[in-house]
C-alpha cells in the first residue's frame, strides 16, 4: 500500500514532490512548536507570518497563476474580516462566522469579476482597486469605532488554538495553490496568462478560468480576513480594508516569485521577518523603503527571490562536460 | 426642490475637478497604453505645493497654479525617464500589468516620502476669500468651488486645443490610435510618451491645487482621488478632453444626488455602480468615438 502510494509519487512532478516533501516538514515542525515554547512573541509572530501567506498565496492564485492583476485584494481580506467578527460577536460559532465571511468575499469577488472579466486590460485592475476603496470609505463611514473584544471573549483568549487554525489557513491556502498549479487546470491559466486570444482559439475558455480563480482567491483572502478578525483583540472595523493588505499581499508574492507555490511562501516569510526588524529600526521610512524595493523587484528581478536562488544554485551545479 | 437644485449644483462645481483630476490620468493612459495608479499621489503633491506656496511665501492658491503646473510636469518627465520608460515599450497587456505594479509601489512610496515631509496631520489652504459665496436665483456658489470649476474647464480646453491643433498634440494623438504607425511616419516614440505623460502629470498638478483649496490634504489621499479619476475615465471613455469634462461632471452629479437619496456615509458606493453599469452596457465608456 504504502509502496504503490511511493510509486504513484514517483509519476509525479519530480519539483513538486520535493516541494511538498520540504511543506509537509516544515508543517510538521510547526505544529509542534507550541510543545517546546510558550513564548507568545514568537507564536505572534507565526500568527501574522501564517495569515499573511495565506493573503500572498490567495492572491498569488489569481495573479500570479491566471495573470489577472488584483489591486484591491483588501476588498476580500476586510470582507471576511468584518462580516466573520461582527456575527462572531453576535454568539455565531467562530468556524460559521469565518465561513461566512469567505463566502461573502467570494460573492464580491463574482460582483466585480464577471463584468470586468469579459473585458481585457486594465478593467479589472480598476474594478477591484475601486471595490477596496469603496468599501474601505464606506465602512469608516458606517462603522468609525474601533472594535474591540467583548469581556468575555477577553477571558476565553488564547493564543495556541489561534496559532493552530493560523497554521491551518496557510496550509490550505499552499495545498489549494499547488493543486491548481500542479494540475490539468494550470495549463489553462498559463494559456490566458500568456495570450488570452490564443487561448480561446485553442478551446481554453478564459472567463471560466478567471473565475475559477477568482473564486479560489477571493474565498482563501476571505477565510484569511476572518482569522485575522478571531485573532486580533482590537482594530479600527476599516482597517482590513485599508491599501497596505493589498500591498502586502503584492509584495510578498513579487519578492518571493509571482506564479509559483513556493514562491509567496518564501516572500511572506522573508517580508514579515525583515518587517519586524525595520519597523522597529525605521518606523518613518519602511515604507519607502518597501516601495522602492516592490519597483524594483518588477522591473529587475521578475522571478523574485526563486529565481534569485534558481540562479545561484545553477552557478554550483558542474556544468555538463562539453 | 430648492435643496436638490442646490446639491445639483454642488455636483457639478465639484464634479469639473473630478473631470480635470481624470484628465491626467486618461491622456496618459489613452497614449502609453499604461495605467498610472500614482496619479492621485502626483495629485497630492500638486496640494502640497500649493500649501506650502501659500503657508511659506504666502503665495494666493489660484496663482501657485503657475508654479504647480511646470512643477509637475518636470516631476511626470522625471518619473516618466527614471521608471515608466521601461515599461512603456512592452507588449500591451505586459504593459499594462507592469505599470500598474509599478504605480502600485510608487503609490506607497510617495505616500511615505509626504509623511516625511509634511507629517500626517490634514493640511488645508484657506486664501481669505475661502469663505465667500455667490448667490443666484436662491442658490448658492462658494466663490472657491466656482473658481476651481473654471480653472479646471479652462486647462481641459487648453488640453484639447492643444491635442487637435498642435503638432506635437496631433503627433500624441497619431499614437494613441496606432503606435506603430506613428513611428514608422516617423513621430519619435519616446519623446511623444514623456511629452504625454509629462502633460498628464502637470494636469495633476493643477488638479492637486484645486483641491487643496476645496478639501484638506493629507498624505494617504491620493488612492481616492486616483479611484474618482478612474471611474471618470471609464465612464467617459479615452480620447476626447471634453467628454471627460463631462464624465466628471456626471460623477460629481451623480454622488451629490445620491447623499439625498441613499445618504451621505453611502455615496461613495455610486461611483462603483456607475463603474459596474458602464462595463455591462458600454464598456468603451459613454463619450468615446
């Protein structure tokens, strides 16, 4: 049994084997850090760490996959955020809370989508960044408070089972990614990403896959901003709408390399570690200087850190005798 | 009725800046065939300009004009040499994802370089005629609001003129319709782009004045100006000045109606609706030939 199951891991993909081998190992490791520390610190940290690859790989799903540029994926993020904390404080069970703020991020994600997606160039770059904003008004309108936990809920706060269905969401988020990139699906987003005219010549119908995508992404961003609103004590109900989400999301995904499982890992890894470090040393100008960096990532490095690492490696590899 | 005709009026004092604001963004779309999401922090930067204009040299709003315009200009050039020049000669769909990326991270960039210079308090510029208004026929029109609504028609005018009558204007609208035609007439690609986006760049700048005289500044407000200008563009659609003009006016109109009908925190959500309407029943957008 075991054996055939080896066997049929042989057939596949000998990349995506080893990197589901190094994803399961470092989930396992993860999943039994808490055993060996109680530093909450630390486990804040992986919290963030955990959410915001979920956020890098959702978008990473529908950027980076099906080339369709995102620029308002706090739209998604702050809808799952706000529909899963408010029905969370009205007594909903915490899992149906941040359901439904998924489903609702999707069904926004279909408002915007389907008319953009009939349309090519710059439309749906537009759609979404004017939802994001739209709703990030609105709800600082409606809602200007900040909305902090309840007293009871601050009694029943712990941050292990919070850690744990952080972990969770990466780990969906990463296996949801690699099963669309690593099957018959992947091809299609390449053609649409790669020519759509082409693509539709060839019988790849771009709306359905763009939606498809868009489903998966909108629906883990979604699931992303719930876990954000359970694990946070307190923040302004506008706040997971705000542009830095989607700003996070980008340049996680750029730095770490666009259209790739590992890449947004990578990238989320590399941002929230050197963020923690240069928020504290330069709170004026982290963001400068993170702007800068995202440019020119896109301009001169457009694999990201997987290509930067791709090229060293080939430099020790011995070359093949001429 | 009298409240109603009055917010009708509000609209379109406010919607022309929405319409100059949109104009930027949609000559340098229309020609580089890329999308500046910056556009709304070169907006903030013509704002701060201006109030630094008139807090450090005293300098009247409606006159820094003349300072904010060539200002801005040379900031599109720079902008235009230093980072929209390498993607502006893509393919078209690279081009525009690259340069919405690259809008993108300009957006937070500027946004933080703002903080650093004028911190993230609201700034305001309040000339001593900020308070005056005009009344006619029961209505009335703050002095300001007017103003900017004719500086605003007057550079769209400027804008069209320029583009129809002028050769350079006619060599930016040759490569708007067909870049590679127009460089095999000869026209010089490079040259015609930072032109164009130089021209989109001081029109933001004069937009920026504009608002510092309507509205406060502060650093994170170039996203919503960005987004005004966006849904200005898609409504009217690309290639005529005038029927962006118009585009802003309906858009200004639209969202003064509707804090009568839905109620002013909900206003925002019109400008996504008329978004949404335009791409189901005319995506090419309501003015465009």
């Amino acid at each position: 049994m075991c054996v055939r199951a080896l066997d049929a891991m042989r057939d596949l993909n000998p990349v995506a084997v080893r990197w589901g081998g190094a994803g399961v190992a470092a989930l396992a490791g993860l999943a039994l850090l808490p055993a060996f520390t109680a530093r909450t610190d630390i486990l804040n940290v992986l919290v963030v760490l955990l959410i915001s690859v979920a956020l890098a790989q959702s978008w990473n799903i529908l950027g980076g996959l099906a080339g369709q540029v995102n620029l308002g994926h706090a739209a998604f993020f702050g809808a799952g955020a706000l529909v899963a904390r408010l029905l969370w404080f009205r007594g909903v069970p915490v899992p149906l809370a941040v359901g439904a703020g998924a489903a609702t991020a999707m069904a926004l994600g279909l408002i915007i989508g389907v008319p953009a997606f009939r349309l090519r160039g710059a439309y749906f770059a537009i759609g979404t960044l004017g939802l994001a904003e739209i709703l990030r008004i609105t709800v600082g309108n409606v809602l200007p408070v900040i909305s902090a936990l309840p007293a009871p809920y601050v009694q029943s706060y712990s941050l292990v089972p919070r850690y744990y269905v952080a972990l969770g969401l990466a780990a969906v988020s990463v296996a949801v990614a690699a099963a669309l990139a690593y099957s018959g699906v992947s091809y299609g987003f390449g053609a649409i990403r790669e020519d759509e005219d082409a693509a539709a010549a060839a019988g790849v119908g771009p709306l359905a896959h763009k939606i498809l995508a868009m489903v998966a992404s909108t629906g883990l961003a979604g699931l992303a901003g719930g876990i954000f609103a359970y694990y946070h004590a307190s923040y302004y109900y506008a706040h997971p709408f705000s542009p830095i989400w989607t700003f996070d999301a980008l340049i996680m995904t750029f730095i770490g390399g666009v259209g790739t499982v590992a890449g947004p890992v990578l990238g989320a890894a590399f941002y929230v570690l050197l963020k923690e470090v240069l928020v504290v040393r330069l709170v004026e100008t982290h963001l400068l200087i993170f702007g800068a960096l995202f440019i020119l990532v896109v301009l001169t490095l457009p694999g990201g850190l997987l290509e930067a690492l791709h090229r060293v490696a080939r430099l020790w590899r011995p070359r093949p005798a001429a | 009725m009298n409240t109603f005709l009055q917010q009708i009026v509000f609209g379109c004092l406010v919607g022309g800046l929405y319409g100059l604001a949109a104009a930027g963004l949609s000559l340098v779309f229309g020609v580089l065939k890329i999308l500046n999401v910056a556009h709304g922090e070169l907006i903030m930067l013509g704002g701060y300009a201006t109030f630094w204009l008139f807090t450090l040299a005293g300098l009247d709003p409606f006159l820094s004009l003349l300072i904010t315009w060539p200002l801005l200009f040379a900031v599109g050039a720079a902008l235009y040499g230093g980072l929209f020049r390498f993607v502006a000669t893509a393919g078209e769909e690279t081009r525009i994802k690259n340069s919405v990326l690259i809008g993108f991270g300009l957006t937070l960039a500027l946004q933080n370089v703002a903080i650093l210079l004028w911190t993230a308090d609201e700034r305001g510029v309040t000339p001593d005629y900020s308070g005056a208004v005009l009344r006619l026929g029961g209505l009335a029109f703050p002095l300001t609001r007017l103003g900017t609504l004719v500086v605003a028609g007057l550079l769209i005018l400027g804008l069209h003129r320029f583009l129809t009558r002028t050769y350079a204007g006619k060599a930016i609208r040759a490569t708007a319709a067909d870049w590679e035609a127009g460089a095999l007439v000869g026209i010089d690609l490079n040259r015609t782009y930072r032109l164009a986006f130089a021209l989109g760049s001081a029109a933001a700048g004069v937009a920026g004045t504009l608002v510092s005289v309507g509205y406060d500044i502060s650093p994170n407000i170039g996203l919503g100006w960005t987004l005004k200008a966006l849904i200005v563009v898609v409504l009217a659609g690309l290639g005529s000045m005038p029927g962006t003009f118009a585009g802003g006016l309906i858009l200004g109109v639209a969202e003064s109606a509707s804090t009568i009908v839905i109620g002013g925190p909900y206003r925002e959500v019109v400008g996504l609706i008329l978004f949404l309407a335009v791409l189901l029943w005319r995506p090419q957008g309501l003015f465009a030939r």
